[in-house]
C-alpha cells in the first residue's frame, strides 16, 4: 500500500483545465490538492476541493506537495521546473520541456542531483492512433517499414493573440505540435541519422513559425512530420508505408476533444467510432485486399500512471528527461537545417 501523492498544478489555462486537472483527478494514487492560478476562480469553481493559491511559492510552502505540474507559457518551463526541483518536489512539465536543449540540459542534471522524478507530458504516446501504428510496426503488419507520415494539421487562419503567436523563446508551431511529432518517432526508432528541415510562416501577419516539414533519416526508412495551420482539406494523420501494405488514418484522437468538452459521462477513453478507424490495405496475390482496422484505445491516464508508479518506486519512468532532451535537440536541428537550407547529421555535421 501507497499514500496518496498530493499533486499541486501550476497554471490554468487550456492546458491545466482541459489536459491535466481531470487527467490527474481520474487516476488513483493521485489527488490534486492545490491549484495556482494568478487570478480569476476558475480553478475553484471547477474543483472545489483543491486549495487555491496565487503564486508558486505559496504551492511550494506545503510539505505536503509532492509532485508539481506546470502547465504555463513555454518560456517559464525551465524556471519552474528548477525551483521545484531545488525544493524536492517531483515535477511533471507540460511539453515542450524546455526552450533551447542547454535549458533542458540544466534540467537534466537537476533531476539527477535533486533525486527526484521529472518528465514532460507526452500524452500522445497514449493516443489510441499512435497505438495502432506502433503495434503494426512492431509486428511488421505492412512488411519492413519504408515510410512513415504523421502530420498535424489544421485550419485556423485568424491569429488569437496568445503568447504562442509572439516572438519569445518557445513559441511557434515546430516547439508546440513539433514536440509530439517529434517524441513519437524517437520513442518509435531513437535518434535519427540526419534531420531537414523546412520550418516556415505562411499566415498573414503571423510573426512566428505556424508550418512546417521535418525529414528524420532513419537507416532503410524515413520519417516525415508535417504541421500547418492553414489547411481545409487535412491529410492523414499517419501513413505507414511497408513492402507488403499500407496503413492509413485519417482524424485526431478523440481524447482531446473529449476531455475539452468536458463529457459529464466521462466517457473521455472509449474506444474511437468506427467510422473514425484506419485503413489496413495489403497485397494479395495479384491484387490488394483492403479493410478498416480497429483503432487501439487510448488512454491519457497511463502517463500519470507511470508518474505515480515512479514515484513510488514501482515501475522505471516511461517518459524520461533524457528522452525529453533528445526531442528538444531534434526541434533545434529541424530549426537549424531549415536556416541553412540543408540536411544535419544529428551530431551537427553537414550532409
């Protein structure tokens, strides 16, 4: 038997009311506890039992605090993060980890001194999609792999005027969506070879990156992660091209949409309609053969699972800062091949 971890979530925004609050509040072993939000009472009204306050310091003056999520604009990741370290909180951040992998580096090694659990909240691994692409890879459903495509795109022509839409370190499409894209190929294959990238703005007046395509050169197979802002006809969400068949998927995991309309059946991991699942297509014979694929159920309470299983020293850390540090260094070389006009070796060297 375990204690319950208290839970203190920094910020409530998007992030913490629709990703984390009722994540964290439906996964046992876990109790939000306290909830920082610099004005406003919206935390209070949506969680009643969870103490309010105004400022981290306040959050960090109860011992009682084990684990903190920080769920605030991507340029305060790091900073956070370090002052909760620093006081022996265990400490979630929502992704991106950090703004420049010598930020995530500090992290890191703070983690490491500090003893304490640290990950960032890659949710996505736990996508019921993402799911079903891993498992046929695994299985080699589509023969050896030659191609995989995972794209997320939308259309939201109108800039909101959010601090992701402003020239601050963190901000952008490629740090943002670039984040999930990316840790799901190095948790699929590791490091790539090599990295192109074409990072870019297409929106009027936008003044930060809102596109891009991101080339990871695996040996015998690529990688290719696309995002836009500017789309009415999306593309797959995943392509998987083997030399024996083909899976594609179309849609967005549910989950998001579920958890942000806040379903009072909370019904937020049922498995995907089938009128949303992917297309298996193979050779047969002379022909090829095609049929809808059931999709994998997600889950986003696995992640804070592992959290709570880490901390209690039960279960290895699913979501590592290493890996966390690795995705940064990818975006920053995705970043730079596109400055350069060229593909980079993941050690920095020209191809």
């Amino acid at each position: 038997m375990h204690d319950d971890i208290l839970v203190g979530l920094v910020g409530f925004g998007m992030a913490g009311r629709v990703f984390h609050a009722p994540v964290i509040e439906r996964v046992h072993g876990l109790r939000l506890a306290a909830i920082v939000q610099r004005t406003g009472d919206t935390a209070e009204r949506f969680y009643p039992d969870a103490r309010i306050v105004r400022s981290v310091d306040d959050l960090l003056a109860d011992e009682r605090i084990r684990l903190v999520v920080i769920a605030t604009p991507n340029a305060s990741h790091a900073t956070l993060a370090q002052q909760c370290l620093e006081a022996g909180r265990h400490v979630v951040i929502d992704k991106p980890f950090a703004t420049s992998a010598a930020e995530a580096a500090a992290l890191v090694d703070a983690a490491r001194r500090c003893r304490r659990v640290l990950s960032v909240f890659q949710n996505r691994r736990w996508d019921g999609d993402f799911l079903t692409v891993q498992q046929l890879i695994e299985q080699q459903t589509c023969g050896r792999l030659v191609l995989l495509e995972s794209r997320f795109e939308r259309y939201r022509p109108s800039l909101r005027g959010t601090w992701r839409e402003q020239p601050e370190p963190g901000a952008g499409i490629l740090f943002d969506l670039g984040s999930h894209l990316v840790d799901q190929a190095l948790s699929l294959f590791g490091l790539p070879e090599a990295v192109a990238g074409d990072v870019r703005v297409e929106r009027d007046n936008a003044v930060v990156d809102d596109a891009f395509d991101v080339t990871l050169h695996y040996p015998g197979h690529r990688v290719l992660l696309r995002a836009t802002m500017l789309t009415t006809a999306p593309g797959p969400r995943f392509v998987v091209q083997g030399t024996a068949g083909a899976y594609v998927k179309f849609h967005l995991d549910p989950q998001e949409a579920r958890l942000a309309a806040g379903d009072a059946a909370g019904r937020f991991w049922d498995q995907e309609p089938r009128e949303r699942w992917g297309t298996l297509s193979r050779a047969a014979g002379d022909g090829i053969e095609s049929e809808s694929l059931p999709t994998e159920a997600g889950d986003y309470r696995l992640y804070y699972a592992n959290v709570r299983d880490a901390i209690w020293g039960t279960a290895a850390l699913a979501v590592t800062p290493e890996q966390a540090l690795d995705v940064i260094r990818i975006l920053e070389l995705a970043r730079r091949s596109s400055d350069e006009r060229r593909t980079l070796g993941v050690a920095g060297d020209g191809q």
